[in-house]
C-alpha cells in the first residue's frame, strides 16, 4: 500500500511539473510561430477546394507575410472581404480570432446555413499575422517578465506597423497615442509612411484586389474604432455595421467609439483604407482592459495584460461578430468602394 501510494505521488509529482514546465516555457495555449502556421497550412491541406494560403511579401527579417483566401469553388468575381491581425506584435489573441473565423467559414460551409449565405456573397482574404517577426520577438520573450514589452509591439527595425501609414488629413491631436517620431516610443511612425515591408506589403496586397470591407484584430480595449469619419453621414454607416457586429456578441457587447470631431488621424490602417481606397475599415479591440488588468496582475507577465488567458471564451465572443460586421458592410456598400463624397478630408 505504501509502494503505491508512493508511486501515485511520483506519478502526480511529474505530471506536476511538466505541467510548471509548459506554464514557465510557453503562454498557455497559444500557439508558437510554427505552430501557429502549421495551423492554417493543415486547413488548406484538408479543403484544397476552399482554401489557398499566398504569400504578399516579407518581413523585415524575411519572414513570409501570409494569407488565407477562402472561396467557393467559381466565386472568383464575389466581393472580397479581408480579416487582419496581429500587426502588433504581441497581440496574439488577434491572430487566435482570424484564425477562428477561418476555420468557422471553412469548416461549418455546409452544417451552417448562414455560413454557406456568407460564402456564396462574398469572399474572404485572412491575414492572421500582420507582424510576424514581433510575434517571434514575443515568443523569445515568454519568460522575462522584464522584458521591454513595447518592443514586442513593433517590427524588427523599432517602428509601430500600425503608425506608419500615411496620414489622410492633418494630425489634429498631439498626444502619444497618435504617434510619435521618437524611436523609443512604443508608437513610433517610423522615418515616412510605408518605409516599412509590412506596411507597405498591406498597401500592394489591398491595391491588387477589391477589398471593400476590413475587420483589423486589436486589444485589449473591447471597443470597435472607425476610421475618423469627414462628419456624420459617414460616421452613421460605420455605426450601422459595427451595431450588427455587437448585436452578435453573447458574453461582452463592444461600444463603437467614433467622434468625428475630435478625432485625430494617427497612420493607422483603418485610416489608410478607407480614405485612400473606399474600404470600410474598422479596428477592432478584443478583450476588454478592465479583465486585462486583472488578468495581467494574477499571471505577472505583460502578455497576459493583452492576451485572455481563455481564448475559447473571447474566440466565442468575436468570431461570428466579425462576420456579421463584414455581411451588415457588404449590404451597406453593395461591395463597391465606399463613395468619395463621405471619404473627402475636409481641409478647413
Ligand atoms: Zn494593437
């Protein structure tokens, strides 16, 4: 009897500690780099018919810039929808939810009778990592709770990929959050818009096809950001499509913040794609700060200050949102290019 009690303890001591293995060595379940790529490189394997994965060019570190292009087999003219994530790097919750969405449309393309309404109006481009050299910058970084995190947000040569846009109007805001030409900022625009091969790989892949709406995958703020609009008539189609997103959250409904008049233009997407080429592009915030906070607290390492610890939980929450924002923009624009009349900068 006290053999074996000795063995369940030896038993129970080991799995014990492969367990504080994983724990101290990776983040819980999120994938690693190649993981993350076997991931989507397995669900072209198994729906040849469905999916293709291309490259539209590399990362400083000649990391390949990805995408998941889902069509229905002869969908070739359908509207394209794009789905992008992680261009900060440490933002890996981001690439969890494109990555989810992928799967749903590919996988429930038959089960789900929305999804196959979905897939029979439109097409769909995932970019699941924007940044994939921060997201292997993040990666090296899983156990230095010192780590200078604001690092891990930016690409390879220091620049915030999404400050480096070029700017649609005047920057009326001067807060740090807008950007900034200082190089140690963690919002550093880098020395000109699109000096960056991630930037200026998003800007060829959207000017080579005919995206009319894009769903950009942030956190941890829980809230849909519009591009700043040129006045009201704008901003009421952005809230039309956001409202079918947060009408299709269960467990946490985000605010769309969008304030025409006081908002600045900072170099990000969204801003970029609409203005420049009529796209209606939103960013989009998972994962609320207020559970962020906590969450960072209890776990002691800045990725969990952005990233939930239960993915399925925040997955459940924005997959099928995303969709429905990308279906509400579709029925607002018609597919086409959002009309120049609400994208104009006013310059007074
Ligand atoms: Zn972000």
């Amino acid at each position: 009897m006290m053999k074996k009690n000795i063995l369940y303890l030896s038993v129970i001591m080991l799995i014990l500690s492969q367990v504080a293995a994983r724990a101290a060595d990776s983040y819980g379940d999120y994938p690693t780099y190649d993981e993350m790529f076997a991931e989507i490189y397995k669900l072209e394997k198994e729906n040849p018919d469905w999916v293709e994965i291309g490259e539209y060019g590399q990362s400083v570190q000649d990391r390949p810039l990805v995408y998941v292009h889902i069509m229905k087999p002869g969908g070739e003219n359908l509207p394209e929808a794009m789905i992008a994530a992680n261009i900060h790097g440490n933002e890996w919750i981001g690439n969890r939810l494109a990555i989810a969405v992928a799967h749903r449309l590919v996988e429930n393309r038959e089960s789900d009778p929305w999804i196959a309404s979905l897939l029979d109006k439109m097409q769909f481009y995932v970019l699941p990592c924007l940044n994939p050299d921060g997201y292997y910058k993040t990666w090296e970084r899983r156990n230095d709770i010192d780590a200078d995190w604001k690092e891990s947000r930016k690409n390879a040569h220091g620049v915030d990929i999404n400050r480096n846009f070029p700017l649609p109007g005047a920057r009326t805001v001067n807060i740090s959050m807008a950007g900034s030409d200082d190089p140690d900022s963690e919002r550093y625009t880098g020395p000109h818009p699109y000096s960056e091969p991630e930037s200026a790989a998003i800007r060829d892949f959207v000017a080579a096809h005919n995206i009319f709406a894009s769903i950009d995958i942030h956190s941890n703020w829980g809230t849909f950001f519009p591009p700043k609009c040129n006045g009201s008539a704008c901003e009421k189609r952005f809230k039309k499509m956001m409202k079918a997103a947060s009408d299709k959250q269960p467990h946490s409904k985000y605010p769309t913040v969008a304030q025409w008049q006081v908002d600045s233009f900072s170099g990000e997407m969204e801003d970029e794609l609409f203005y420049s080429y009529g796209v209606m592009a939103v960013c989009w915030e998972v994962f609320p700060m207020k559970f962020a906070a906590e969450q960072k607290k209890r776990l002691k390492h800045s990725f969990w200050g952005g990233n939930p610890e239960n993915i399925a939980y925040w997955v459940e929450n924005d997959r099928d949102a995303v969709l429905a924002a990308l279906e509400a923009a579709l029925n607002i624009t018609g597919g086409k290019p959002v009309p120049e009349k609400y994208r104009k900068v006013k310059l007074h």
